[in-house]
C-alpha cells in the first residue's frame, strides 16, 4: 500500500519509543519528494511531538512550482491531482484544515 500517512504515524510512533520526547531539538528534513514530504506535514508532526521539544523543517528542494512549462501546460498538474485521488489525501490526518480551506475549489493543489 502506498500509505505514507501510516508509515509516517508507524516512524513517528517507533522514535517515540526510542526517545525522540525527550530530546531537545528535532529537525525533519527530506530531499525532492521528501522535501516536499516537510512542507506538507511538519505541523503535523510538531503537534505528533512533546511541545518541549524544539522542531524546526529543513526541506532541500521539495518545492514544485505549479506554473505552465515551454507548451504553455502546467507540467505536474496531472500527476498532482492523480497523485492526491490515489493516495486519498483528501480524508488524511496529516493534511492541515487550513490547507484544505485554503484550496477548497481544487484541493489537490
């Protein structure tokens, strides 16, 4: 299953176990699609997270710009909206409500 709200509860729930409340600092940090992984649920996991826990994001190159390419076409927006209906973004947990609001004609954005 490509469920990546429940590995990310399942990875969450394993560091916990191993510490992570009580560490000091904890950075989520993630490359392309795990850089884009940051922007899509960091708040989600701060508040996964003990608040005494300082928990910053560091995405590297996770931001794709949805503007048309060289035929005047949005590149991804196919891929995106595919992308969301499959994984059933629409009814995650990790996906904030604000976000949602924001993008309420085409939450797939």
């Amino acid at each position: 299953f490509f469920r990546g709200g429940l590995i990310l509860d399942a990875l969450l729930d394993d560091l916990m176990r191993r510490g992570l409340g009580e560490a000091s600092d904890a950075i989520i940090s993630g490359c392309s699609a795990g850089g884009l992984t940051v922007f899509l649920h960091l708040d989600y996991i701060r508040n996964r997270i003990p608040a005494s826990v300082h928990v910053v994001g560091m995405p590297q190159s996770g931001f794709f710009m949805d503007l048309p390419g060289w035929d005047g076409k949005p590149p991804h927006a196919l891929e995106w909206r595919a992308v969301y209906e499959f994984m059933g973004v629409n009814t995650s947990s990790t996906m904030s409500q604000e976000c949602k609001e924001w993008h309420n004609e085409d939450q797939w954005r």
